[in-house]
C-alpha cells in the first residue's frame, strides 16, 4: 500500500512531527476514513493527538474518490463506474457514506432537492446544507443542517429516480455536489 512522508507542525507544543501516512486506501479502511481515526496522529514531541488533513485516494470495486484537501487539480485515473475528487472532508465523508450502501451519489443529489421542496416552509427557511448520512430498512436519511433535523425518504423513491434518469457517462475524476450534479443528467428536473 502506497504511503508518503509528510510534515506538520503540532499545535499544542509548536515542534515540527514528519509522519508517514497512506496516500492510498481500499475500501477495507472506509470506516476509518469516515470516522477520521485515519486522519490522527500522535505528536512525537508532546503526545498529544492531533487531526491531520492530506490528500488521499480511495478506491473500491466500482469507484475511485481522491481526497484533496488543498488543490482542486482534476486527477485522470483509471476507469470506475464512480470517479470523483472532494475537496472538503464533509463531501469526502459523505460520498464514502453513499458508495458504502452502494448508492448512485448524482441520484442522491437529486433527491436532496426533491426532498427540500416537500419540507415545510418552517423548516426550508433553517436549513443550510443537506447531507446523505445512512439507511435504515425502508428510507435513505439526509441530515438537515441548521434545521438539525433529519428527513428520509423512500427507498422506492430512490429506485424509481434511478430507472427513469439518464445519467452522462463520467470518465475522469470530477467532483459531484448539489452544485453541479445537473451537469450529468441527460435532461433537467425540477428547475
Ligand atoms: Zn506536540
């Protein structure tokens, strides 16, 4: 497995720490990744235990996601069904948590919107951002920040949504948010 050196400057004691770290990970080490443990590291100097952001690449049978917290560089690979790059940890994490239960991250995009038009006025007007954040037996979660609230919606929903998109083909590394999934539906929805 591929690691790399690098350097970082503790921020309890100031002393400069080079640590060995992963640059490549399977999806065994997905959990680690979403939880963060993967991302601390213990201080050499003073022992305290610190989060350190790097870049990092994930692959899985049908997917490859780099991580890439300080450049937005497009990175060519190898092909997946799923190629993306996240530039924010919150993305990172839940792209990961949509890959984990197999899920299609541009139909979950499109269910976010579908989901903030049913909301009550209420509760649209608190709300921040909307993430996908797990499953339970019949419904998708989204978590609604701001609002601090969690919403589902039906998996049949989902199923339904996914038969009837047409979906561009994706042959390099882009990123997928609530900003650009529009960009790879063949036609519009909502708007
Ligand atoms: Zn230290």
């Amino acid at each position: 497995m591929a690691t790399q050196k690098e350097d970082f400057k503790c921020p309890n004691c100031k002393k400069k720490n080079r640590i060995k770290i992963k640059s490549e990970v399977t999806s065994a080490e997905i959990d680690k990744i979403i939880d963060r443990s993967l991302f601390k590291v213990k201080c050499l100097a003073c022992g305290e235990t610190i989060t350190v952001d790097y870049p990092i690449k994930i692959s899985g049978d049908n997917y490859v996601i780099y991580y890439t917290p300080c450049s937005s560089d497009e990175i060519e690979d190898e092909y997946h069904e799923y190629m993306r790059v996240c530039d924010t940890f919150d993305d990172f994490k839940e792209k990961l948590l949509i890959m984990k239960d197999s899920l299609n991250d541009i139909i979950i995009e499109l269910i976010k919107d579908y989901l903030i038009i049913e909301l009550d006025e209420e509760i649209k007007k608190d709300i921040k951002d909307i993430r996908y954040d797990g499953q339970n037996e019949e419904h998708l979660i989204f978590y609604l920040i701001g609002a601090e609230k969690s919403a589902g919606c039906s998996k049949q929903i989902y199923a339904n949504l996914l038969k009837k998109c047409k979906l561009k083909k994706i042959k390099k590394c882009v990123n997928v948010d609530h900003q650009t999934y529009e960009k790879y539906l063949k036609k519009r929805f909502w708007k």
